[in-house]
C-alpha cells in the first residue's frame, strides 16, 4: 500500500508522469529510489524523533485536499486509488505517514544554527558573479502589423506621426492603449524589465541605445512594425549586499538544514544498523 503511493508520488515528482505510462528504463529508475526511499522512510519513522509527532487533523484533511485537486474530477482520482490498491482510509493512513516523516525532518531541521549576516556577507564577497546585475531597460512599445506591403507603408507612416508626439510615458501609454496591436497595450504597451537576448534582434540593438525617455525610431521585426520607448535604464554592476542579503540567508539557511538532515539520516541509519 505505502510503495504502490510512494512509487504513485515519485512518478510524478521525477517523470510528471503517471507510473503505468513510464518507459521501461524509467520505471527501473522508479523502482530503486522508491525502494530507496522507502528504506529511509522507515528508518525515520523508527526514530526516537518520531515518538511523540502527532498529525492534527486539519493538517490532513489539506494534503487530502491538495491531492484530490490534481485530478479532473473526484471520478477520475477514485480510479486512480482503487488502480494502486488504496482505499480511503488507506489512503488517509499513508499520507498521515508521509505528513509524520515530514514532520520529524524539520523538527530535525530546526536544530540547525541560524545564518548571521556576516556569513551572509562573506558568501556574497566570495560569489559575485551571482551578484552580478546585467544592464536592462523598462520599455514600452507600439505595435501595428501588416500583410501586405501597401498595409506596412500606412503602419510606417502612421508611427512616424505618432513618435513626434509621444514626450512623456503617460502620452506614450495612452497612444499604445489606442493604437498598438500587442495585448501589452491593456499595460500602456509595459514590456516590463528587459534584459540583452530577450528582444527579436531587430529591436535589441537601438532598445539598448536608447537613454531615459527616448522614442526609438519605427523598426520592423518578424511580426510587424514597432516604436519603442524607454522608461527606465537599470544600470549593470554588482548588487548591493544589503538588496540581497536577506535572500542570502534564506539561501544558505535552507542549504544548512538540508545537510543536517541529510547526516541525520546518514547517522540514523548507522545507529540502526549496528
């Protein structure tokens, strides 16, 4: 009952896949980490961490709900229990046992030291690449499209009267509400935050010669003509530490209670074993 849910879980985790539709080499892959988990699983629970966890009710009943909501319809989720063989009390009891090894590897997890901002910033001068903020633009752009060439004349035309009259992004908002032709006209035409290789190649190169409230001129692309303007430059260079150092010690937080768990499980299984 508890392998075939195990097994039902990981498929999806590891293939998002159900299990009877894996490859043969997927679910011999399936077959070892289910056994393997398993084998932890049972350890864990064997602990003299999880004497005394208990599972409220209402904590249940959610991870009830959040699994019956994978499925279309309560049609389709009974017939995947009676598939792997679980009934609903059966099914309750495995996931109370999946909510009880949870619980334990964080009351394990919550013994882990907590992460001081100076550790935080001797991470953050030890790995500035990935504090390393790439140059970006906030734009805007109007777009009009054409089929043939006599519709591309009138589009160019068009924008070409438009740019002399588009100062502020207010103006610049309003006209794209009117007369652009992306969904983003719904946003005043906001492309949001833009960084270097997520425009058609086209636009990227004046995109990024424009300064702060600068109209490019009409430029075409593959699907049709745009004018684009800039908001805001978001100059490259490096993070401060204070913008990142609570994220920082989340990260290396998280890492910490993680290897505790993992030598947790390392040295419960030791213990067991001899």
């Amino acid at each position: 009952m508890q392998h075939a849910y195990l097994e039902l879980k990981l498929a999806w985790e590891l293939f998002n896949k159900a299990p009877e539709t894996l490859s043969e080499p997927e679910r011999k892959r399936l077959g070892k980490i289910a056994g393997q988990q398993g084998g932890i699983e049972q350890r864990i629970l064997a602990s003299a961490a999880a004497a005394n966890v208990l599972v409220p009710a209402a904590t249940l009943n959610n991870r009830l709900a959040e699994i019956r909501k994978r499925y279309p319809s309560d049609e389709e989720f009974m017939q995947d229990m009676a598939r792997i063989g679980l009934n609903q009390n059966e099914l309750e009891s495995t996931v109370e046992r999946e909510l009880r090894i949870e619980s334990v590897l964080e009351k394990v997890a919550s013994a882990a030291a907590p992460v001081s901002a100076v550790e935080a910033e001797i991470y953050y001068r030890l790995h500035p690449e990935a504090f390393d903020r790439p140059e970006a633009r906030q734009l805007r752009h109007i777009l009009v499209t054409y089929n043939n060439g006599q519709e591309k004349a009138k589009a160019e035309t068009k924008l070409e009267a438009l740019r002399s009259t588009l100062k502020s992004p207010e103006k610049f908002g309003q006209a794209a509400l009117r007369h652009s032709e992306c969904p983003t006209a719904m946003a005043g035409g906001r492309l949001g935050i833009v960084k270097r290789h997520q425009l058609y190649p086209e636009l990227e190169a004046a995109a990024f010669e424009l300064g702060e409230r600068e109209i490019s001129s009409v430029l075409a692309s593959p699907i049709g003509l745009h004018i684009l303007y800039c908001d805001k430059i978001l100059p490259s260079g490096m993070l401060a530490f204070a913008e990142v150092c609570e994220r920082i010690m989340e990260r290396l937080g998280d890492k910490r209670r993680r290897e505790l768990q993992r030598e947790w499980v390392k040295n419960l299984g030791t213990a067991l074993d001899k």
